[in-house]
C-alpha cells in the first residue's frame, strides 16, 4: 500500500465508532524502518479548536485493520492526543 493511498483512509476509534480523522503523517524508526506512529489531526468539533493544533500520536501497534475505506483503531483518544 502507498502513503496516498493510506492518507485517503478513514481513521476510526473502535472504541467510540468516532472518526477521528486522516492520516497526515508516519513517523518511522530509523534503526529498522518500521512505521512507530500514525499522525492524524485533531478535527474541530465546530470552532472550539481554533488555533489548537492538537493531534493524534497513534501507536501502530494500536492499529486493528486496514480497510479499502478506513483504518481501525483501538486507543484512549486522551493518552493519544498530543
């Protein structure tokens, strides 16, 4: 699978059913290539989140499935949101 194709994905909580947004960004180990993190931005709940720039730092290990439409989560949205 290509980045793109992984950026036009849903991100969703199994734990909440909420999406939480699109992946915008992977942050890798360089040592051994593997992906660490999924980036993916807070998205604003009307205009409360003016100006916070708050994402999701999701553990790959948290990642249940890769679909044709969504990738699915399992994570406490707190811990994860940075």
């Amino acid at each position: 699978m290509k980045f793109l194709e992984l950026r036009q994905k849903d991100v969703v909580n199994c734990n909440t059913g909420e999406k939480l947004g699109f992946v915008i960004d992977l942050e890798f180990d360089p040592r051994n290539g593997c992906i660490n993190f999924l980036i993916v931005p807070r998205m604003g709940k009307g205009f409360r989140c003016i100006g916070k720039n708050q994402i999701y730092k999701i553990p790959y290990k948290c990642v249940i499935k890769i679909g044709r439409d969504a990738v699915l989560v399992d994570i406490d949205e707190k811990q994860c949101l940075k």
